[in-house]
C-alpha cells in the first residue's frame, strides 16, 4: 500500500485519466473528490461489498435451470467491479 500525504486541494494521479483531490479535513473525517472517467466505476468500500453480497445471493436464489447463467453473470460483474 502507498501511503501520501495531502493538504487541502492538492491532488493524487492515478494513471493518466484518474485525479483524487483533497477537498477538507474536518476532525476524522475527510472529505476527497474523484476525477475519473464515466467507464470507471467508484464506489464506497461498504457498499462495493454489499453489491457483491447481493450479486452471490442472487446467484444462491436463482432457480435451478438458470444457475450456471446467473453465476457466469456474476462473476462477469464482480470482474467489472474490481477494475
């Protein structure tokens, strides 16, 4: 893990197309902006791991006949995910 030090509006490059600012400090909380293309997908730790949750459920729930279809489906979208 990279570990960088910031101070309020400077920016972190990820890449060519990808720009994190930091945009406030306030007590423990901080507050980052993310610049990046419209076919890169952000999301929060929480709930990056809840669509997973609900994508393997998905596939547990699924009827039989269609189960192999459901998986290959989420596997396709768990790979999207971790891009």
């Amino acid at each position: 893990m990279l570990i960088l030090s910031r101070k309020i509006d400077e920016k972190i490059k990820i890449g060519d197309n990808i720009t994190i600012t930091l945009i406030d400090v306030h007590g423990d909380q901080v507050k980052i902006g993310v610049e990046a293309p419209k076919n890169v997908k952000v999301f929060r730790q929480e709930v990056f791991d809840a669509i997973q949750s609900e994508n393997k459920a998905a596939v547990v729930d699924a009827p039989e006949s269609g189960n192999e279809k459901a998986i290959s489906a989420v596997s396709a979208l768990s790979k999207l995910l971790k891009k």
